[in-house]
C-alpha cells in the first residue's frame, strides 16, 4: 500500500522563526513528529511519503499515486486541512486524520474519510485491523492513556534534515498540573507516561546516524513532570551518551516553574546538554492566575526563580497571557516590567483564548461568553470569547506590551541582562561552523547595516565581546531572533 503523509501548513507565528531561520539557511523550525511516529506504527511494507506543506507544495500526483492520505494537525493548521481536503475529495482518495485538530472536534469532520483520534499507539492499531479485514470504522476513539514502552523510533528517515532548524523527539505526556486554559490533560491526562532512557538514547543514536548534529527539541508539555524518574534513569543515560558521542546535540525543553525549586535537576539538565527551557509564566497578577488554576505559579518569587533558571545554565523563554477575567487595569505595565527585569529575552505575550476541551472553554460556554472556536494562534490579536475588560483597552493595553518589550532599546537592554546573569555549561559553548559564520555576517549585513536598530546592534556586538565573549554567539542569536519578533508583530 502507498501511503502519503501529510503535514498541513502553519501561519506564521511566534514559534514558526520564519524570519530568524532565514540567517541558517533553514526553511522550518520543527518537523511533524507525529506523523513520523505514526509512520513508524504503521506496516513495515508500505510505501511510505512525507509531503511537509511547510517546505514544499503538496502536489495533485503525490495524491493521486498514494491509496491511503494520512493528515496530522493542530488548530493553527485549520484553513490548509480544508484545502487538503478539497483536493483529495476531488481527486476520490481515502483519508485518515489524527492529532489534536480532529480529537478536539471530530463531529465538525464528516468528510474524513477515517478519523483516528487521541494516541496512535492505542487507535492506529484498531484501525488497521479493520482495515485488513475491509471493515474499517470511521471514528476511532478512546479513554485511555498508553504506555509509551513500545512507542517506536519516530520514522526521522523520511525527513530532509538539512531543512530543518531543531528536530523533535518526545520523552513524556501528560501534566500533573491543571491550567484552566490548557488542554494538556484534556488530550494526555495528568498522570505522566514516560518512555525508558534507552527509547530516547535509540532516537537519539538515529538522529546522530542520519548525520543531525546541533538542536534537539524535547517537545513535552512538562519534561519535569515526573522529576524522579528523569534524575533516576533518563539523565544519567543522556549525560553518558552525550559524553560518549563528544556532545553532538544541544537540547531545549518545556517545564514548569518549579524547576527551580530542584538544583540538582537543573545541573543534570545542564550536565546533559539542555540550554534553554519554555516556562509558561502567564502574568505577575496573583489573582489571575489562581483564578486559571495555575496554582504552581502563585506565592513565589517568579523573577528569581527565572534568574535561578539563568544561573544554571538553562535560558528561559516565557509564556505570558493577558485578558483574564481578574486582570486588573495596571497588568500590562506589570508584564512589561516583570520581562524586563526577568531578561526573558524570547517571551511570547499573547491574548487569553480557549481552546475546545478545556475548563475554560466549557465555563465560557455556560456564561454564554464564546465567540468562535480558537485560531490556534495566540499572536495574532484574536480572541475566541467575550472578556470583562473592556476590549478596546484590552487591545491598546496588549499593543503596548509588544511595543514596549521589542522596540530595540527595551529588547537589546534584555538580552544584556540576561548575558549577564546566564552562565553556560562547561561543554556547551557554540562550535563555530561554516553555516555559524554565514549567519553572522548575514547579521552583521542585516541587523548592522541594512535594517534600522544599527546602533543598538553594533553596541550589543561590542558589548558582549569585551563582558562576556563566551556568550557572543547567544547575543547574535537573540540579536536576529528580535529581528523576526519585531516581523511577526509588526514593530518598527
């Protein structure tokens, strides 16, 4: 059997770094690991093509040659899904679609021909069952939450990697927290299911054969969600794997912010090769977030606990939210001046939205305050409900943040502060590459002489060579992913 893969197109975001990885010569962030995952679930005989709409069209006669279109997808995919549809529709093929997109909602996709929802390793199987014996179903559905021991080794062969910036792998799902405005435990619960140190080590060693070297991305909603386990068996195993292949990879993860608390945790993380960890900060305003239920972040010294993160070696990159139903008037200079202070250099600010399966969606639900179902897209000033501050200062107050932390003065003020308070591991430090050198000079044209911030620039370049020369390939770094926040937001 012909199978086609395929990843549906994102818009342009926060996280696409449409614009930074024009400086490397990489065309997409991230690849599709859960389509590569279900590749790997499916049989070994088949034919098998990734058509990533991200980096190339998908074209009438990959359809056409291909007996079965697999579609994996999230919200922000939405409008591509309905032309990958149409195409197939028109072209009489079969589809099956999976991931967060279709479980979230699968009455609103009658014209699927097979949905496969929640996790492959429990329904991918159901369904090819049925399909061999030519009885299969058009829902496939379940409750229950797998074990990630037989999860395969995510089918990365399929993959073009010189086209991609950071390659994915998983270790765990689920979250023990409960956000209210979250879907996490919605989708994967909340206890955490972990695959075994020599699962990820095979990934790894898979990545390392097809000749990857540089970023990984561990993509968990919380990689710190079982904090035993991951000091127990999993770091050891990466620290003498890491230590053995001479540090190949450089890896980034998602935690939450009680990786503070743990220092031993955080020299593991730094002993085995993480530099930086997504932390969703949300907002300074207590009441804001004990009302979402974010309970883990109330009662602590949050700036600290950033700085804490820094002094281990792990940049921090920050979720943050405004538009809760208990944000006061004065919550948008608090945001501005809580990333300031922080030196939260890459911090994602975006309006409150409810994404369908979680708590807050169902509670807007019963207050009649819903507008439409969530773009997926966070950055894009929408919101998919009614909120009780008054929209059009919500607005002006949200523009102002943006405004405030990405206009050069304010973004290249942070990154100084937080090269000076971010200390590197020991075997971490950047190789200069020949696609390194290129980057810089495209900076140097770019950033330096082209674009407007010139001054700001050239200061930070200097800056960092005489204070802290260790970190000068961070500083560049920042430098250009400043230039593709100012893009996406559209700040001069």
């Amino acid at each position: 059997m012909n199978v086609l893969l395929v990843n549906p197109q994102c818009a342009d975001t926060f996280w696409s770094f449409k614009y930074a990885l024009r400086f490397i010569a990489r065309k997409v962030a991230n690849p599709p690991l859960g389509l590569l995952t279900v590749s790997a679930l499916l049989p070994a005989a088949w034919e098998k093509k990734l058509v990533d709409m991200n980096l190339s069209p998908l074209r009438e006669e990959d359809v056409r040659r291909a007996d079965l279109v697999f579609i994996s997808a999230m919200d922000i995919q939405r409008h591509s899904v309905l032309n990958i549809i149409r195409m197939c529709r028109n072209l009489n093929k079969k589809m099956v679609a999976g991931g967060p997109l279709f479980t979230s909602e699968p009455e609103e996709w009658p014209m699927i021909d097979y949905l496969v929802l929640n996790e492959a390793e429990i329904t991918l199987s159901k369904f090819l069952e049925d399909l061999e014996k030519g009885t299969p179903k058009h829902l496939y559905q379940t409750n229950e939450f797998p074990s990630l021991n037989t999860s395969p080794v995510p089918d990365y062969y399929l993959l073009n990697l010189n086209r991609y910036a950071t390659p994915s792998l998983q270790y765990s799902r689920g979250c023990p927290f409960d956000c209210e405005f979250c879907d996490i435990t919605a989708l994967f619960g909340r206890k955490v299911r972990t695959k075994t140190a020599e699962q990820v080590v095979a990934e790894l060693e898979n990545l390392f054969r097809l000749n990857h070297r540089g970023n990984i991305f561990f993509v968990d909603d919380n990689f710190i969600g079982n904090k035993a386990r991951l000091k127990k068996e999993l770091l050891p195993k990466l620290i003498a794997w890491m230590e053995k292949r001479n540090y190949p990879f450089r890896f980034n993860t998602e935690a939450s912010i009680n990786l503070a608390d743990d220092e031993e945790l955080m020299r593991l993380m730094g002993k085995a090769g993480f530099e930086s960890v997504f932390v969703g900060i949300e907002t300074p305003e207590q009441a804001s977030l004990a009302g979402c239920n974010k309970m883990q972040n109330t009662g602590r010294n949050l700036v600290e606990d950033v700085r804490k993160m820094q002094r281990f070696g792990l940049q921090v990159s920050g979720g943050f939210i405004v538009g809760f139903d208990h944000d006061s008037p004065s919550v948008f200079q608090r945001q501005i001046d809580f990333i300031q202070q922080s030196g939260i250099v890459t911090a994602m600010v975006g309006l409150l939205n409810a994404p369908k399966k979680t708590k807050l969606y169902q509670r807007l639900k019963d207050e009649k305050r819903l507008l439409d179902v969530s773009s997926g897209n966070n950055t894009d000033f929408s919101m998919n409900f009614i909120p009780r501050m008054n929209i059009d200062f919500l607005m002006e107050g949200y523009r102002q943040v943006l405004k405030e932390i990405y206009s050069y003065k304010p973004y290249y003020q942070r990154v100084r502060q937080f090269l000076k308070i971010y200390k590197p591991g020991l075997h971490f430090h950047r190789k200069m590459t020949f696609g390194n050198i290129k980057a810089l000079i495209r900076s140097m044209l770019v950033l330096g002489v082209l674009k407007q911030g010139q001054f700001y620039y050239w200061r930070l370049f200097a800056w960092t060579i005489f204070h802290c020369p260790e970190n000068f390939p961070e500083a560049i770094t920042l430098a250009i992913y400043g230039y593709h926040f100012r893009k996406i937001y559209s700040i001069a």
